[in-house]
C-alpha cells in the first residue's frame, strides 16, 4: 500500500524530514554526508546563477503564477530551486531527495526566505516515490534523472505520481535565458565529468516517453544565445490528460 500521509502534512504546512538509512546500491565510499556538503556548496558557488532564472522559466512555461496545490522537485537536494519555485506560485513543494542530509539545510533555507510553512521534505527512490497515484499537480527535477538508475521506472513513477491536468518538467542543464558568459564559466568548472551528448539524451527521453505511451510531451534542447556549442541541457516537458489511464 502507497503511504499517503504527505498529502496531509503538505495540507497542514509542514516541514517533515524522513531520516533513513543510505540507499543499499549507494556506490561504496559515497558518502552521503559529504556527498550533501559538496552540492550545497555547488548550489552557494558556481551554480547560484542557475536557480532564479530557471524557477522563472519554468513559471513561465508551466504556468504557475497564482497556481495552489503540490508542487514535487525530484531529487531537490539544496532545495534552491524550490525557494525560488516558492516566488512565483502558491504551491505547497516537496523536496523529494534519497539523500536526507539535505533537509535541514533545505528547511533553513526555506525559513530564512519566508517559505518553511510551504514545504516539506521526504526520502524518496524515484524508482520507488512514497506518494499515492494522482498527488501532484506539478513535478519537476533539474540534474536528477542522470542518477536514477532505472531512468523509465522513474519517469514512470513520476507519471503515475502526477494529477490527472498536471505537468512535469524534467531534465538536466541551464535556464535557456542565462547569459553566455554566465554558461561558459559554469561549464567550465564541471569537468568532463558532466559531458554529455545531449541529442543521444533526447533521442533516450522520446523513446521513454514512447515506451510509457505518454502521448504529450515535449523535449527541449535549448541552444545556447550566441548561437555557440555550450551545452544549455536537455529537458522534457509531459502532461497528464484528465482521462489518462497508467502505462
């Protein structure tokens, strides 16, 4: 049975942090502890640039200004998109990360910024998401998928998660209005580490999205503004229809 009870604390607004052992396929010498330090600091360093752009975009895009409900960020981490997520939606949203060593600097952040009754947090598998069919209206993850393991079973998951009338944005990469300067330096630092070709990424998105037989749905391989190679990522953007039955 799906445990359903994060419809109440969202509705109740509160901040509920799910402390759980590491994953058991936790690669040996990750530590998640550390592994959480590192990418907060990310999230305060080199990609501070990233988030208030994006939130932007995607409230644009999604049309979320004004919109109530549950919003999920997949594999949120830091939990900066979602501060920034909170600016332009009345959303109640769920940082949903397999990592639990994100959550008191996320509830932090969310407090420091006004936000801490409109989110919560919960160790969550993407594989495997601990909320009842039909509980988001939005879902959107920046970086996670690489990471899932199982890339179809979490987009399924996802879909099976989402409203029926509800959106999802999903994918890896920058805010398409991010200045090129701003790009380059952020690219740069990564490394090879985060290459990627990105059109063999869309092509694996639309044979996912086939495979679940999700009929809307859109891939976006934003070109960079100065019309260069610097990768801007690669995103997919899916519907739920109100009659959709579950692939």
């Amino acid at each position: 049975m799906r445990r359903t009870w994060p419809s109440l604390a969202a509705a109740l607004g509160l901040a509920v942090v799910v402390l759980a052992g590491a994953r058991p396929d936790r690669p040996a010498g990750d530590d998640p502890a550390q592994s959480a330090e590192r990418m907060i600091a990310a999230s305060r360093g080199r990609l501070t640039p990233v988030y208030a752009p994006l939130a932007e975009q995607m409230a644009k895009d999604l049309k979320l200004a004004g919109r109530k409900g549950i919003g999920i960020d997949l594999g949120s981490g830091p939990g900066t998109l979602i501060v920034e997520l909170c600016r332009h939606s009345d959303l109640h949203w769920v940082n949903a990360d397999i990592n639990p060593h994100f959550f008191p600097h996320f509830i932090r952040l969310a407090e420091v910024n006004g936000f801490g009754h409109r989110v919560s947090a919960m160790f969550a598998d993407a594989k495997d998401l601990p909320f009842r069919d039909n509980y988001a209206d939005v879902i959107v993850s920046r970086g996670s998928y690489p990471f899932w393991g199982d890339r179809k079973k979490g987009f399924q998951e996802a879909y099976r998660v989402l409203k029926a009338g509800g959106v999802a944005y999903i994918g890896r990469g920058l805010p398409r209005e991010l200045p090129i300067a701003t790009a380059k330096a952020i690219r740069s630092g990564q490394g090879k580490a985060i290459q990627y070709d990105r059109q063999a990424e869309a092509e694996e998105l639309r044979k996912i999205m086939k495979e679940l037989d999700i009929q809307d749905f859109h891939v976006h391989t934003p070109p960079a503004p100065d019309g260069s190679d610097v990768n801007y990522g690669v995103w997919v953007e899916f519907r739920k229809p109100a009659a959709a039955k579950q692939p």
